[in-house]
C-alpha cells in the first residue's frame, strides 16, 4: 500500500526506533521566541548542556515587541526582560538571532518562510502552535511545548508517537472574494475544534493547488483550530518557484537534488488516509465568526445562530456562553454588526499578499470614523516591501495605523489590546475570550472582509462596497 | 520531574468545554521567565467573579480538575501546565484534551486522565453534591476511583512508565544519541542551514 504525504516524511526522519516507545524524529529547523524559550534555555543550563545544532536553529522576537516606537527601550519592564533573555540567551549559546530593528525581525512564521528556511520535506518546530504554518511548503511542521524545545536544543530530536492521517479535499474555483481564510474557517466550523484531533491534516483538490504560497499558508496555519498539530500541502511548481532564490534556498547542484527529491514529496496514489473529507469550493462563501472558539463561524450573509437550533448540549451551552460574552442577540445579521477596531496582521494574514488584497479595497477610501484600524506587518522584511509597493500610503491616507512588526494584537502580549467590551474584526486566527484583551470580542475575518469592514463600520465583504 | 503512581484528593468540577489555553492562562501572564508563579494567571479572567467554581471554599483544597470535552486547545503554551502545577493541581480529567496540551502535561508530570463523558458527568454530579468526595487517580491501576465506582482509563505503557518512574525524556533520548549522529551524517547536503547567515 502507498504512502500518504506525511508518513513519508516521517519515515525520512526516524533517527532511532524501537517497539514499544515513541519515534525518535529528527528535527531539520528549530525555531525559537522569546515567551516559550526561557525555561528551556535554563534547563539546558543546569544540567549543562548545549545546544546541539546551532546552524538548525533561530530566534527571533515577536510575541512581546512592540508596535510602535521600537527604537526606544520596551516600555513594559517584563516583556523587556523576556526580550533580554532571549538576546542573552542566543549569545551564550551561539544561536541566531533577529532581533527588534533588524531587517529580519518578525513573527517567527513569516521570517522562516521569507529567509528560504521553510522547505519541502522538512521537520520543523518551534514553540508555537501556528508552527503548522509551514506546512505549507509541503513539511511537517508542528508546535510544541518549552520542555520538547529544551529536547530539541540538547538532542536535535524529538520522541513522537506516529499521527493519523486526514485528507481535506476542497475541489472546484473559488466564487470571487472567497480566499483560504474562507476556506479554513469553513472547514474548522465544519470540523470543530476537536475535528482534527490527533491527526495531520494533508489539505488537496484543485482549490488548494490554485492557491498562492501565501494562501497555503493561512490554510496550514489555522490547522491547530481544528484540532490537528500539523497541516500540510503537496509541494508542486508553486512551492518550488517561491522557494527559488530565498537567501537559503538551495543552490547549483544543490538546487537540482532538492527537486528530484521534493517532486517525489506526494501522496501516494493508492495511500490510504486514516479519515476524509470533501469540500466543494463553489459552495463557500466570505466566512466570519461570531462566538469565542474558531468553530464557532458562518457565512457573512447569514445571522447570529440561535443556540436552541444546536442539538448537541455541549454545543448549545457554549454558543449561550458565546453570545453573552460576544455581546449578541440571535437571529442578528451578522453584516449589521459593527465593530470598533480592526486588526490587519499575524501569522495567519500577515503576509504581503495579505497586505495588497486589503490595500487594494482600500485604497482612495476612508475608514469609518466610528473605528480604528491596526496594519501590522508580520515582519519587518514585509513592511520593508509594502512600504516599497506604496501600501503604507494606502493605509495611512484611509486614516489606518501603520505599524511595525510582530504578533501584536492577536494575543495582545504587548501594548495592542482590546478595551474591555470593544469589539474587533481581526484577521488573526482565534477569537477566544480575551485573547485580544480581557473582555475584548473577535470576529475572525479575511484581510479583504477586514478592509472592507473598515469601510463600512459594520462587518462586510469588499460586494458590499 | 516528581513521579507519578497514585493521588488522591478532592476535585472541582468545571462544567465548560474548550476551554483553551488563553483562559488557563492568559497571555499577559506569560512574561515569566521561570517555571513557578504562574498560578496567579490561572483562569484570571474567571476568578474575578465570586461565583466561580475555584472561589468557592469548599473547593480551595481540591487537587483534581474534572474539566469539559477539548480541554487545553489553542495554543503551546506550557505556562498552561505550570499554572494547573503552580496551583496545586496534581491530575486533570476530562473527555478530551487538545494534543499539544496532554504533551506538555505528560512532560511535566501532571496526570491528564481521560474518561468518557458520562463517568465525568458521574463525577461532576457526585463532586457538587459533596465537595469532600475523594477521588483517587490511580495511574498503576489505570483507573479513578470514588466510592464505590471505579473508571478504567486508557495511556499508553511507554507515557505511564515515564511518568511513573519520573524520568526526564532528553536522559532516555541521549542513550540513543549515537543513532543521532549516524542519522546526521545521512542528511541530504541540500537541506537548508540556519548558520553561516546568507542574505
């Protein structure tokens, strides 16, 4: 029997194996933080070991940093300390490092894929559960906790119990103004939270291959909202073109080697997945949240559910809990409500692309005046580049905010947070309760639903305008 | 890491599911740069309300959480697990964990046990009648015990001697260490390197 995409790269990284314990996989890139690297450092301090491989491993800051006025010292004496470690850290041990004010520098998921570090075929971690990002390089990446990034940094391993396998399959030409964000809030609220427990989730389909990098990305990303550690996509033309010339993209021979071997990087055709799932595109539309987990969305065109129409207990229970702390009333249309913040930014539509789809609704518009609008480049490298294609003008003529780099506002670590009861349409990847400030309300949208939404005031997609 | 064979306690019944890593611990709460002292993010936005369930008396000595379906979602954070640790919680119960979130609690010795979602409710109506139910998590046994019931739990063997006998896994990994170094001279020349920096 054939191979599913994954259990081939898996296979390709089994460094040590025995019956009975988990796999020893071995980790091509290791990528580091300032929240989740700490305690993993000073582990490796006490029982005084090192870092194994230095050259498969990189730091960069994000969580914590601020938006505005990087060049002064953090404000916040605790993120500064957190920062600090990390800088210090990286010099005791040899790791690189990019830090604040550094071309380099930005949310670690954006930076590994624009330094060409992100490949087909690779392991990759880091302490972060949007790890699955990379993914979509056709890699099996995956988040992990601070004890596991002190094993990766002592043993450049990790033991791992073998995951099932889910093919998602979304076939058929996306309508207009549906993007991956649409497709992957659809699938988690089709899914659930828990859908994808337990397994890697290979997504496939014509839809899929249609997508851009970027795209691919988004979709890979959220794969943690359905439950699943890791998400992936075939590598094809598109994943190789983009890789191409990335300052750690292979080189000469090197170059040819990679895409004999990445070519061979698919799903086997008789390879049976452990579960399967089918989309069709030309049934999704713009898609929203409206409660406090990423399962909890629906199409912008209809209204606010009524938690008596759930019929399982649990769920009509959670969506009663959503709407109280959401501030909502059943059966409202989703397009009559009107936020007060938007957030354009994060490992999930951070990107440039991301940034030229909501400039381009922008653009020779003003925002609402009732709200405030949030442009955080997911690194410096993309603000660099935005900034280059003009988009900064965009935004800041439409009366937006244009920040520096970092995660900003979707996890509100630094000063970017919601007000208690505030409201915002984000394009960030969850809408727990206060996650973007205690009391905050996050509705998850697309950068084109955000843009659009900035216009209006009220939740919309660019149709609307 | 302590070694986990059997504890017993009383347990506080969350009746919530998803409950995701941002509200077992905030991300304002995690600017720590150690393992201790996460316990005062524990739940922070709900435990400003006296009517939550860890603010009642009855059950301030509890050291077993009985917690709704897809515990632990969300993010890597294992501040979550130091936090339940910190607190004073030895073992949580529920009828599903998000996988990042069990992981880490395996690595730290604090007991994720998972029941099916009618011995929760069992547990949940017999904790809230009578806060000083004791309840036993026998991970040798593989089972939870209360009065006279007793749920059977599933755990794989390996995870169960580890956290038995509280091994640390990077020890048990360097035994195999020098399958490593053969793994790494087999590594095709192509895959990318972090160091020297190439711009």
């Amino acid at each position: 029997m054939g191979k599913t995409l994954a259990e081939k790269i898996w296979a390709d990284h089994v460094a040590h194996s025995a019956p009975g314990e988990p796999d020893l996989i071995y980790i091509d890139l290791h990528l580091l933080h300032e929240v989740t690297s700490p305690q993993a450092f000073d582990g490796l301090r006490l029982a005084g070991r090192k870092v194994r491989r230095t050259d498969l491993t990189i730091a960069t800051e994000d969580h914590n940093t601020p938006t505005l006025n990087i060049d002064k010292p953090i404000a916040d004496p605790v993120s500064k300390l957190q920062v600090d470690t990390l800088r210090k850290n990286a010099a005791e041990f040899g790791v690189r490092i990019h830090s604040l004010g550094d071309a380099e520098q930005g949310i670690v998921h954006v930076v590994g894929p624009q330094l060409g570090l992100s490949q087909p075929g690779m392991t990759i971690v880091c302490g972060d559960s949007h790890t699955s990002t990379h993914g979509a390089f056709g890699a099996l990446a995956f988040g992990i906790g601070t004890s596991e990034v002190e094993h990766v940094l002592a043993t450049q391993t990790l033991p791992l119990v073998r995951p099932k396998t889910m093919a998602i399959n979304v076939d058929g030409t996306l309508p207009a103004g549906v993007t991956a964000k649409d497709i992957i809030l659809a699938i988690i609220a089709q899914i659930g939270t828990g859908g994808g427990q337990g397994y890697v989730i290979e997504y496939r389909g014509s839809a899929i291959r249609a997508l851009s990098m970027e795209g691919r990305m988004t979709i890979c990303n959220m794969s943690i909202e359905a439950g699943a550690r890791a998400g992936l996509i075939a590598p094809d033309e598109t994943t190789f073109a983009y890789v191409k010339g990335k300052p750690h993209a292979p080189e000469g021979a090197d170059w040819d080697d990679a895409i004999a071997y990445w070519k061979t990087l698919k799903s086997d055709d008789d390879a049976k997945f452990d579960k399967e799932i089918t989309l069709k595109a030309e049934d999704l539309a713009p898609f929203v949240t409206w409660g406090t987990n990423p399962g909890q969305g629906a199409p912008l065109n209809s209204n606010v559910p009524n938690p008596a129409d759930f019929s399982n207990p649990e769920d009509k229970g959670a969506a009663e809990r959503a709407l109280t702390y959401m501030g909502l009333t059943a059966g409202t249309p989703l397009k009559s409500i009107k936020v007060d913040t938007i957030f354009l930014g994060s490992c999930t539509n951070g990107r440039i692309e991301d940034l030229r789809a909501a400039a381009a609704v922008i653009k020779g518009k003003k925002i609402n005046k009732d709200l405030r609008m949030l442009v955080v480049p997911g690194s410096a490298r993309v603000r660099l580049q935005a900034e280059q294609e003009g988009l900064d003008k965009v935004f800041l003529d439409a009366g937006a905010e244009w920040r520096n780099a970092g995660c900003s506002m979707c996890l509100g670590m630094n000063p970017d947070q919601l007000a208690v009861g505030e409201r915002s349409a984000s394009t960030s990847n969850r809408n727990f309760e206060g996650r973007q400030g205690k009391g905050g309300r996050t509705h998850l949208v697309s950068p084109l639903v955000a843009a659009a939404t900035a216009i209006r005031g009220t939740l919309s997609s660019p149709a609307d305008l | 890491m302590d070694k986990f064979i059997s504890h017993t306690g009383t347990a506080v019944p969350l009746r919530r599911s998803n409950v995701d890593t941002d509200q077992i611990i905030p991300a304002v709460y995690l600017k720590r740069v150690t393992k201790s002292g996460f316990e005062d993010g524990l739940f922070a936005a709900w435990r400003s309300d006296p009517e939550f369930v860890l603010n009642k008396p009855a059950y301030k000595s509890a050291t077993i959480l009985v917690a709704g379906a897809d515990f632990g979602t969300g993010s890597s954070r294992e501040h979550a697990v130091w936090a339940l640790q910190n607190y004073g919680f030895k073992a949580v119960i529920s009828s599903r964990f998000a996988d990042i979130f069990r992981g880490n609690s395996q690595k730290g010795g604090l007991l994720t046990v998972v029941l099916p979602e009618a011995d929760v409710e069992k547990i949940w109506a017999a904790i809230e009648s009578d806060p000083t139910t004791e309840v036993t998590v026998d991970l040798e046994a593989k089972n939870v015990r209360m009065g006279n019931d007793v749920f059977a739990f599933e755990i794989d063997d390996y995870t169960r001697w580890r956290l038995m006998e509280g091994l640390d896994d990077i020890g048990l990994t360097l035994k195999s260490i020098d399958d490593v170094s053969a793994f790494e001279k087999s590594r095709a020349s192509f895959k990318p390197k972090t160091l020297p920096i190439r711009s």
